[in-house]
C-alpha cells in the first residue's frame, strides 16, 4: 500500500494542473472576455479572413499560420465549453451566438474575395482543407485540451497562438467560402466539417479540463441535470467523430493500394529493354495504368503479369498496360502497306478526275521518297551498331530508335526528336564507357542529338 501511495504522490506531483493555476475569478474572467465579437474583434476577424483567403489563393503557408494567429475564433468556442463545464446555459448560448456570427462573416467575406479574385486554381494548401480525417478530430482534441491549460496558467505563453496554428480554424471557412463562390458544395461540405470538427473537439476539450480543475458551477444544478448535459456533450462528440473514421478508413485504404501498386509496377514491370514511362494509380476504380516505351512486350506476358496483382495485395484489380514505340521500323512491310493502300483507294476511285490522278502521284512519289529516306537511314543505323559492337564486343543486343525528347524544364518541354540506342550488356556498363560511346555517338551521327541507353 505505501508503494501505491508514494507512486500515486509522484504523479500527482508532476502531472497536476493546480501548479501554476490563475484562480477561478481571473481563469473565468478571462474566457468570458475572450468570446466578445465587436469593434476591434471584429474587424480583427474580417482582416484575418482576407490574409487566410489570400494565403489559400497563392498557395503561401506562411501567410496562412499568420492568419491563423490573429484570428479571434478560439474564444467563442473555447467559451462554449467553459459554458458547458460550469453549466452557464447564457454563456453557452452567448457563445455560440458569438461563434455563429463568427462563422457567418467569414463565409460571407471568403465568399466575396474569391468571387472578385482573379486566380482560380486549387493549390495544395486549398485542397488540404476537403478531406478531413479521424486525425483531424485529435488534432482539434489535443489542441483544445493545450490550449484551455494554457488559459488556466498565471503566466501567459506562446500556448495559444501555438493551439490556433494547430487547429487551423480559419482556412476551413475560407475554403468552404471558395467552394461557395465557385459552386463546389462537396469544397464546401468537407471544409465546413472539418471546421465543426475543430470547434466541437475544442469545446470538448475545454469541458474536461474545466472539470479538470474542478471549476466552480456557475449555478447549482441537480444531478440529472448534469447527466442530461454529459449525454448531449457525448452525442455531439460521436455525431461529429463517426463520419472522420469513415473518411480516415477510406484514406488508409487508399493510400495503401497506391504503395502496393508502385511496388508491383516497380517489381514486376521493369523488363528488359523497356521503360516505365508513366504511371497512373486509381484507388477508386482499382486501376492500374502503365505506359511503357522500348520493346513491344507479348500481350500474354502482360496478361500473366495481371494475374500476379492478388500475390502484392490488390485482389480485384485492373492493370492497363499501353505501348509506346517499338525497337526498329520494318520499312519492307511498311512500303508494301502503303502500296497496297494506295492500289486500293486507285481501283475503287476508277471515275476519278485526271487532277485527282496527278494528286495521287505527287502523294505516292512523296510516300516512295520518305520509304527511301527511312531504308538509307536503317542502313546507316545498322552500320552505327556495327561500329558500336566492335568497339564494346561485351553488347549482345542494340536496339535504335526515333524518339521525342520532353523536357519539363525547358521553355518548350518538346524539344523535338533525338535517336535512341539503347545497349543490353551481360554486365552494367562502367559509367567512363557509357561517356566514351555516348560522345562518340555525337561525333559519328550527323546531329548532336543522340541518347545512349544501357541495360546491363
């Protein structure tokens, strides 16, 4: 028993809140005050409402965290819950008054700014704002549970400024205010929940700890009463908190299907002689699209590929595999293909006129001179490969191509076409002979724009 008694005297000691406690005059007379919304307040809030609207705007955190600290939203709603845990039915009402209008004049505002403003995108700081999670729910707790400590404490610090920045309370208006303006109602049903999230687990917090520190009831009030007030406290917390777990449930999910996807793409997708050039991943629709760029892959390698999904986790998934380019171009069987077209379209259009005639001519002396163009440049390929294998006899195979070269850098991302060799070696090539070849490839073709590939 003294065992128990002396642990118990420990954390009583450390973890006690009565240390450093204003008393309860100065601890309500300051909630009481922090729930005004007139004059400064106000105008304090409409100022604040502008900066987070701008900051969403221009994708700019720090100018968001700066409205975030002026904003005086935390004190109708921590007055809420100091109403709640000394039962004060007029201040609960006063505050949710406060709150209300609050909220209205920063929809309103928001709203206003977005429908004048000239920029329309949806950044990343915006969009953060749409999908509340179960997480957000313990942000909003924990936050609101620091944030009443700290406005119990003798000493101010930087403790509430640190629970505004947190709990984010005035982004989501802003945002819902965005979706208003631009008639997006599910912006503005994921916003707005995310801002009664945060205002009912602060209010929340702000109950526990008032009870906490054993404040004193404003009136006296019987023990059915007080029941009656835990159960409407418990109902609006379940209320709000059910819909998060769902939202949260449906973000793990989809964040997990999105790793197991790369990991398959990542595992079982790099062939050889073959590039993964895009990667496009859909939880919703469990789809799995893959653009690949090298040499042409048999279609049931791919289908015994698809068979794998249920083996890395994604049973009922759809993998789409689209191919881009191909090793060489078979100019023997395009010519007779062109040829056999233009027969066709010459003995079908027997009734044509001698200018339609004289038009075909040019097209197939056009044709028959592009083919000459593409056989002498096979031949001078060939003869390039030939030079690289005597120079590196440890190549087993070269694959040529054309390709378009995309640079998302550059001021024009398509820089035009560039000749790709690609180079399968039994070992991967030292990094001093994939700089020699390359610089030799630019010297023996007639344009600089040349790209070595190997795949040892």
């Amino acid at each position: 028993m003294r065992l128990s008694h002396r642990v118990h005297a420990v954390l009583h000691r450390y973890l006690s809140l009565r240390e450093g406690q204003a008393d309860h005059d100065t601890i309500d007379q300051d909630l009481r005050g922090g729930i005004g919304l007139r004059g400064t307040n106000l105008w304090i809030l409409m100022s604040a409402i502008f900066i987070a609207s701008i900051g969403l705007d221009v994708d700019s955190t720090a100018v968001i965290i700066g409205a975030m600290l002026i904003s005086p939203l935390m004190g109708p709603i921590m007055g809420v819950g100091y109403g709640i845990g000394i039962y004060d039915f007029v201040l609960i009402r006063r505050s949710l008054k406060n709150l209300g209008i609050a909220t209205l004049i920063s929809l309103a505002t928001s709203t206003l700014y977005f429908s004048l403003s000239p920029l329309t995108g949806e950044h990343s700081e915006l969009l953060a704002r749409t999908s509340p999670s179960i997480w957000d729910v313990l942000i909003a707790l924990f936050g609101g549970m620091v944030g009443m400590v700290g406005a119990t404490r003798k000493e101010k610090t930087n403790v509430i400024p640190g629970v505004a920045i947190a709990t984010a309370l005035m982004p989501p208006l802003c945002t819902a205010g965005y979706g208003l303006a631009h008639g997006n109602l599910g912006y503005v049903a994921g916003a707005f929940y995310l801002f009664s999230i945060n205002c009912v687990f602060i209010a929340f917090a702000t109950v526990i700890v008032t009870w906490a520190i054993r404040a004193r009831p404003h009136t006296q009030i019987d023990v059915s009463m007080q029941q009656r007030v835990r159960r409407y406290v418990l109902g609006a917390v379940v209320l709000t908190a059910v819909p998060s777990v769902f939202l949260a449930y449906r973000l793990v999910t989809q964040e997990v299907f999105h790793a197991r996807a790369q990991v398959f793409v990542k595992s079982e997708l790099s062939l050889p002689l073959t590039v993964v050039a895009g990667t496009r991943i859909d939880p919703a629709k469990r789809l799995i699209d893959v653009t690949l760029v090298g040499q042409r892959t048999d279609q049931r390698q791919l289908d015994a590929l698809a068979l794998k999904l249920p083996g890395y986790g994604l049973p009922g998934s759809r993998l789409v595999v689209r191919q881009a380019g191909d090793e060489r171009i078979d100019t023997s069987t395009l010519e007779s293909s062109l040829k056999a077209s233009i027969v066709r379209e010459l003995v079908t259009a027997n009734d044509v006129t001698h200018r339609d005639l004289d038009a075909k001519d040019k097209t197939i002396a056009r044709l028959q001179t592009e083919l000459d163009r593409a056989s002498a440049k096979r031949a001078e390929l060939s003869q390039v490969a030939r030079e690289l294998h005597a120079q590196y006899p440890q190549i087993r195979k070269i694959l040529y191509s054309d390709a378009t070269e995309w640079d998302p850098a550059a001021s024009a991302p398509d820089a035009g076409s560039v000749i790709v060799f690609t180079l399968s070696t039994p070992k991967p090539m030292p990094r001093a002979d994939r700089e020699r070849l390359e610089r030799w490839l630019k010297v023996r073709m007639p344009s600089e724009r040349v790209r070595l590939v190997t795949n040892g």
